[in-house]
C-alpha cells in the first residue's frame, strides 16, 4: 500500500490490530471504492459505514478497510449484482516503494 493510505487509515508498517482487506477477483472494474462502500454498507448497515475508512489499492484490485468490528467482516464475503467481494483479516502491510 501506500503511504498517503497508511496514513489516512492510520496504520503503521507491519502487523495491523484493526486492518481487513476486500478484494474481488474482477481486477478491471472501474469504480472499486463504490462498490466497496456498498459491499461495506450490506455488512455493517448504513448507518455504520462512517465508522470506517476505505481506500482502494492504487492497482484497483483491492481496497483495505480499518474497523472496530473485525470479527464480523473476516471471512465472508458479500455479492453486488454479479460481482463477489471478499473480506480477509491482514497480517502484515509494507509500504510500496516506487
């Protein structure tokens, strides 16, 4: 990841306490962080979403959320229309050096 995402989820390099990561295997969609908030939305509900802080990969083919609620998010996952999102609990980040 990089570092402006580190910083606007507020995670240091190494093993995070309160990181999931979403990804779907539809690397080419173009609009990731939308579907991301709905993925999100269908989860935690609505009202909940604020709490959290989505940032897409600059590869599009992931986003990383930072939450109080991990417990509900790890593995599972969420369908929008025919796209399907999963949710993974992340054991370590690195920054991505150009």
């Amino acid at each position: 990841m990089t570092r402006d995402n580190f910083t606007y989820l507020g995670i240091e390099e190494g093993a995070p306490t309160r990181l999931v990561i979403g990804w779907s295997p539809y690397g080419d969609l173009r609009n990731l962080w939308m579907l991301a908030v709905c993925a999100s939305d269908r989860l935690v509900g609505s009202r909940n979403v604020q709490d959290y802080r989505i940032v897409v990969d600059p590869d599009h083919s992931f986003y990383a959320l930072t939450m109080m609620l991990l417990r509900l998010l790890r593995t599972r996952y969420v369908t929008i229309g025919d796209i399907k999102f999963f949710f993974d609990l992340v054991k370590n980040v690195h920054y991505v050096f150009p």
